[in-house]
C-alpha cells in the first residue's frame, strides 16, 4: 500500500468527544465515592498512538460553547499532540447539549467490568459534513487515511449522513479509507436496516476493514466462523474463511484485520489477532497479556496497525505493532496507550519487560 508523502496530517478522525468516570482500584460504580475523570472516545483512542509517536493528527468534532467539560477535552486533545476541529454549539440551557458520559468500572479478577453510556443530548449526534471545508482538508492541506468509527457511524441519522459523506469526499480524493465496523446493539436497536445499508457502503469504500466476527456478522450479514471450537486458537481457520468471505463481498479492500480475544479473567487475557493483506495471511496466535483495564485494547490494536501502514513497513510488521500497542493499552487507565518511543511498543512484542536505565 503505497501513500503519497505531500500531506499535512497523516491520519483524521472523525469522533464524538466525552469523558469517562471510573472508580479507583477496580470497584464497582455502585459502591464508591471516589472517581477519576478523563477526557475520551473510541477514535482519539485510536488516533493517540500515531500522535504519541509524532505523526500529525486531526480530530473532527463538536464541543459545547463555554462548557468546562468542552475545555477538558480541548485541553486534553493539545496535550495528546492533536489538532482538532469543530464547531462550539451554544449549550442552549441546563437541558441543552451537553458531552457524553461513559461511566465504567474496570472490574477485578472473576467480577466483569460494567459499562453506563450516558449520550442523552450528546453535541456530537448533530455532527455534519457543513461543519468543515473538506475542500481545503482533503485537497489543499491532504490526508493520507481518514479512520472511520462504527460506533459514530450509528450513533444518530445524522451522524450515518456524515460518516457516509466524509467516506465518499475522502475516496474522490485519494485519501486512503479505514472502517472500525464497531458494532453495539443499542446504537442498532430499530436501525437494523437503514445502519446495514450506510455500513455496506462505507465498507465497499474502505481500503481497510476491521472487526471480530461479531462485528462482520451483525453489520454487514457475513456469515462468521464455524461453532464448537474449543477456544479462540483452535478457530483461527475459520475466521480466515470469514476474512474470505469478506473479501470477496467487498473486493476492493486491500486490508483485512480481526483481533482475537478470549477472557480468562479479567485481569489476564488470551490476545491475537489475524490480518490478510493482498495475498498475505498473517497470524499472532492467542498471547496471555495482563490486563490493568481492557477498555481501549481493541482500539490501541486499530492505531497500532494503522501506524505501521502509515510509517510503510512489511504487513506482518503491521500486525506484530497492532497486536503490541493493543497490548499496551490495557496497562493504562486512560482509555489509549501513550508510548515513549516505538521502541518501548516492540519490547511488549518481544515480551521483553525488563527495566530500562
């Protein structure tokens, strides 16, 4: 996959800016009365790992106007080496817009984390392409890949309208496409239809596609790997014959990614990942990673593997930094991994922990 080097920004996501309420020391929500808050969402997580690691990086959004949250959030996004673009919507009193809450804990051993999304009059579900020059983006300053969220694509009508329209602007323009199929089935409750019919096309846009089987199954009806498997190793042929089938339903895609994740505890997981490039099948069978809190790995592995397509290493070194960064996110608290250096992300995939002086 060849890019073209004359572009401002590497990589441009379009996202729905929150922040995220956890608990201190793994409790529940309903038992503590201390919390940390920081700013977050699925796509900054994603994008963190190319800016930590010095790429140029643009954020689309919407904030609140005059919202301590809104200057948060833009505070945040500055200190994570960010640009970031978007319109201040007057919050319109007490019951107007205001940013998401994602309240969670992040459990401990056999007790499951537990997640409360609070989106009710979210400024992001009234994203829209007129909120930005896509002209000056896309053709004067360049983009090399735009990343697309399943989790914005259906978060409203409005929002589907506005993945769709950037996916389209961003193919006549020579911008590279990637699709993180995101599937939650509260966003599709009673969308089923119109969502399946905006994901086919923005996948049959995408020059990379990524999800788990449940991801390629509910939203875009791909048949997904064979039952009875033992555990997530002894299934890997077939989630290559899934990979197939998606392949061959969307033949314009060049790039193919799932990871694989089987949850022993939840504080120790069994983490691979599969990716089919071109002709190239390559595999990071099921690794036991320790898990500090597991909500943003999916998302690491997503940044990690567009990091490599983007610094333009072999493919199976796209996985290899994918499947690390993953790894590494779930030793953070803050929903994304913030890496020194490339360095320190190929020591956790050499298993390499030792101490550095």
């Amino acid at each position: 996959m060849e890019l073209r080097k004359e572009f401002k920004y590497s990589l441009v996501v379009p996202t729905s800016m929150g922040v995220r309420i956890t608990p201190i020391n793994g409790q529940p929500v309903h038992s503590s009365s201390t919390f940390i808050m920081h700013a977050t969402s699925a796509e900054t997580n994603v994008a963190s790992i190319s800016s930590y690691l010095g790429m140029p990086v643009k954020v689309l959004t919407r904030f609140v106007k005059d919202s301590p949250i809104s200057a948060l959030i833009k505070s945040n996004l500055a200190s994570r080496h960010m640009d970031y673009e978007g319109k201040d919507v007057p919050q319109g009193g007490p019951w107007g817009y205001r940013h998401q809450f994602n309240i969670a804990d992040s459990g401990y051993g056999v007790r499951g984390p537990r997640v409360h999304n609070d989106r009710a009059g979210e400024v992001g579900l009234s994203l829209s392409i007129d909120d930005f020059d896509l002209d000056r983006l896309f053709h004067r300053e360049g983009v090399q890949i735009i990343h697309l969220s399943g989790l914005i694509a259906a978060l409203s009508s409005e929002t589907s309208r506005f993945c769709l329209e950037l996916a389209r602007f961003a193919k006549k323009s020579g911008t590279r496409i990637s699709f993180d199929l995101n599937h939650r089935a509260s966003f599709w409750k009673g969308r089923e239809e119109e969502l399946r019919e905006v994901f086919s096309e923005i996948a049959g846009l995408a020059d990379i596609l990524i999800g788990n089987e449940e991801d390629f199954q509910l939203c875009l009806g791909i048949k997904g790997p064979d039952a009875g498997g033992r555990d997530i190793d002894s299934q890997i042929d077939s989630f290559k014959e899934m990979i197939g089938r998606v392949k061959e339903a969307f033949p314009q895609t060049t790039v193919f990614a799932n990871t694989l994740r089987e949850v022993v505890s939840v504080n120790t997981h069994m983490w691979g990942a599969i990716l089919h490039e071109g002709n190239n099948w390559h595999v990071v069978k099921p690794r036991e990673i320790h898990v500090l809190d597991r909500i943003g790995g999916g998302d690491g592995f997503v940044g990690g593997l567009l990091y490599g397509i983007l610094r333009g290493w072999e493919s199976e070194r796209w996985l290899q930094f994918a499947w690390a960064a993953g790894a590494m996110a779930t030793t953070f608290l803050t929903d994304y991994a913030q890496p020194a250096d490339e360095e320190q992300v190929w020591s956790i995939w050499e298993g390499n922990a030792r101490v550095k002086r």
